[in-house]
C-alpha cells in the first residue's frame, strides 16, 4: 500500500462518515479498501460505548469470509459482575494498561497467556494480531464514548509487515472519527427518543425546536396513574419504590406503544400519553386497545410481584378526546415538546376521580361519544360529575363490570 492509496481510503472514510454510513459498513468498507490495495486483513473487529438505557458497548465486526455476525450491543456491567470475555480481551489490556497498541504473533505465542479470542483465530489459520486503542479528548467524550477499539488478523505467512502497521496507524484515526460521528448521531437520535417519545423526537430531530412553534390536532387523551401510590411509597421499603414504579411504568408504555400511541410525559407515577388516527374513532378505538393490553400485562406482572413478595398495585386511566397543541413550549434555555390546553386538564382531573368513584377506567363525554359502534354496548354511564377547575359538570363513562 502506498500513500495515494493511505489518501483514497482516508477521502472514503470521511465522505461515508459526513454521509452516515453504518459503523458496520464503515468498517467492512475500510477492510474490503485495505485489502485491495495489499494490506491483508482477513478479520476486524471495532468497539465504541454507547449512551443507551439497555446497551453499554457495541461491537463491529468484519470477516473476508462472511463467517461472523456483523453487529452485537451488550448489556450493562458492574465492578462485580464484568464479562469474563472482555476482562480478558486486548482491548480491556488497553483500556486499563493506558497503552495504545499491543500485537501478537499467533505462531509463536504462549497460548496461556492468550488474549480472548487468540485460540480461535489461532485455530482458524490466522497468524499475526494487532489492537488498537484511539482515545478522545474529554472536551469530545460523551458519557462513556471515550475510546474506539480495533483489532486485525491476517493469515498471511509471514503476518503484518512494518509497512502494514503503519498504513493502519495512518488510516485507523480516520476510521475511528468516521464511526464516532455515525455513533454520536445516533446517540443524539436515542436520547430524544428515550426522553421525547418517537414522534416528538422525529420532530425536533427534523428541526422543529422553535420556541412557541405549535400545531393544532384533535387527538385521544390518556392520563394513567398508580393507585394508592402515595400509601405504598409511605408503608413499604424506600429500596421498593423505583423498582415498583419501572415495572407498572414498562407495563403501561409497552401498551400505549404496541396500539400506536405516543408517550409524551413521565410525572412520577403518572404518564400523559395521545393517539391520533385518520378519524377520531380510531384514535379511541387505539386507546381501548391500549387499556385491554394493560390489563394483560398488569395480571402478569402483578401476579409475579406477589410471587416475590414485592408490592403490588393497579392502574388508573382517564381517556379524553379534544383538540390540544402540541409542541415547544418553555423558556428561552428549557423547553418541552408536549401538549397543552383545557383537554390535558380535563384528563387530568378526570383521571384523579377514578379513586372517590372507584372505577378503573373513567372517560369522557366527548370520548364514549366516538367509542367505535362494537364498543358502545361496553359503556356504563355513572352520571354527571364536577371536574375540579372545569366551570360545568360533565357526564363521565366507563367500562361494564369484567370488562
């Protein structure tokens, strides 16, 4: 390999990265590149930490023989509780050794003090290993993205000549650039979504961050809450309480998410949440099928809760129909993406009756009135009924007893 060719892979990477190529064909496409032109990699694989809820790291992966799975996300890990795999891999040497390369020669190597992998490689004709570590600076660090690991294997006779390694010490800090930008968008994706909901992220992702900048749409209104949340957060172990509150919380946005729904706001035990369809009986006919999932999941998770001697508790749900907007509201430096107007309130407050009136699940005039025609035989009037800061008494729904 000679410099122009050092040239044409580095102009590469950096056009596929400003592009967003994914890290997988980032790092196939500089493999597949560096082979062209007589480096001999036969097999790769890059390491980045993500800022995930679930995931801490992903893997990369590049094989000249298509044999291996080219993307893997891993869980998180405590000081207890880390992979035997990875305490053992070269890059865990690099990462805690401050060091920024290390190489093996497979051929000649003492198979006891193996890095994790070696014996396969050694095993499969692979000759001669190289790891490297590219470190970020903090003013580039994001939580824990703070270093891209490479390794490479070839099964050429002789291994990795001099010139090999110093093309790929060339070449390598552009690859590592390349994939942090793709990795570091799509972190930027996954925060808003994790923090926004999906359509509210797509939204601001797209651009829509302006302050005030709202739309107008008619909508189904769900505000749920944990019943007798406040006694259980009194009487049962501190430790209990955010457990508790995950475990009903992934019930409830599981089922808003499966019928369609958009969460749009955490408060505590509460969750606001809306449905939209082409017609306001499919917004309503959503949020029904939204409650029917709940009931499903809070049965199992209940029942396993009490199983483990662990607290349990039920859901309740007000659902409304109304016009609301729906977007940036806030100050200059703090702004939420949500919905606001007297429809929220009047969820809201709907909502907060289901425990005087003891009723699961209260609706609205307004929402019973669109309820699809096969759910109309499923709805109990209980009468007229004040909503506190709402001028006129309004007539509340629910659902038939077993229903």
């Amino acid at each position: 390999m000679d410099d122009s060719h050092v040239i044409e892979i580095t102009a590469w990477l950096m056009q596929s990265g400003l592009k967003g190529l994914a890290e997988a064909d980032l790092l196939a496409g500089f493999c597949e590149r560096c082979g062209q032109y007589g480096l001999p990699i036969e097999r790769s694989v890059a390491v980045m930490d993500t800022l995930h809820p679930i995931y801490e790291r992903r893997a990369f992966r590049w094989d000249s023989r298509q044999l291996v799975e080219r993307v893997s996300e891993y869980g998180f890990s405590t000081p207890d509780n880390i992979a035997d795999s990875w305490l053992r891999s070269a890059f865990h040497y690099l990462e805690t050794e401050g060091v920024n390369e290390v190489r093996q020669h497979l051929d000649d190597a003492d198979p006891a003090n193996d890095f994790y992998l070696l014996k396969e490689l050694r095993a499969d004709g692979f000759t001669d290993f190289v790891a490297m570590a590219h470190r970020f600076g903090d003013q580039g660090t994001i939580g824990e993205i703070d270093c891209f690991f490479s390794h490479f294997a070839t099964r050429k006779a002789e291994g990795f000549s001099e010139c090999d390694l110093k093309a790929l010490r060339d070449l390598l800090p552009c690859l590592a650039l390349a994939v942090k930008c793709v990795t570091v968008s799509g972190v930027a994706g996954t925060i808003a979504k994790v923090y926004l909901g999906q359509d509210a992220a797509n939204q601001v992702l797209h651009g829509k961050i302006t302050r005030g900048r709202s739309d107008r749409i008619s909508a189904a209104l769900w505000f749920s809450d944990l019943a007798n949340f406040t006694h259980i957060s009194d009487t049962v172990d501190p430790e209990e309480i955010i457990p508790m509150l995950n475990d009903y919380a992934d019930a409830v946005i599981s089922s808003i998410q499966e019928a369609g729904g958009e969460v749009l706001k955490l408060m505590g035990d509460g969750t606001l949440a809306i449905f939209r369809g082409r017609k306001p009986s499919e917004a309503c006919a959503a949020a029904l099928t939204a409650r029917a999932l709940l009931d499903k999941r809070l049965a199992d998770l209940s029942a396993q809760r009490r199983i483990e001697g662990r607290p349990v508790t039920d859901v309740y749900l007000g659902l409304h129909l109304g016009d609301v907007f729906y977007g940036n509201i806030g100050s200059k430096d703090r702004l939420d993406f949500t919905v606001i107007g007297p429809a929220v309130n009047e969820v809201s407050r709907i909502v907060s009756l289901c425990r005087s009136l003891q009723r699961k699940v209260l609706m609205s005039a307004s929402f019973a009135a669109i309820v699809p025609p096969t759910q109309i035989d499923n709805l109990l009037s209980i009468g007229q009924h004040v909503l506190r800061g709402v001028n006129r008494a309004q007539e509340l729904f629910t659902l038939m007893p077993g229903l």
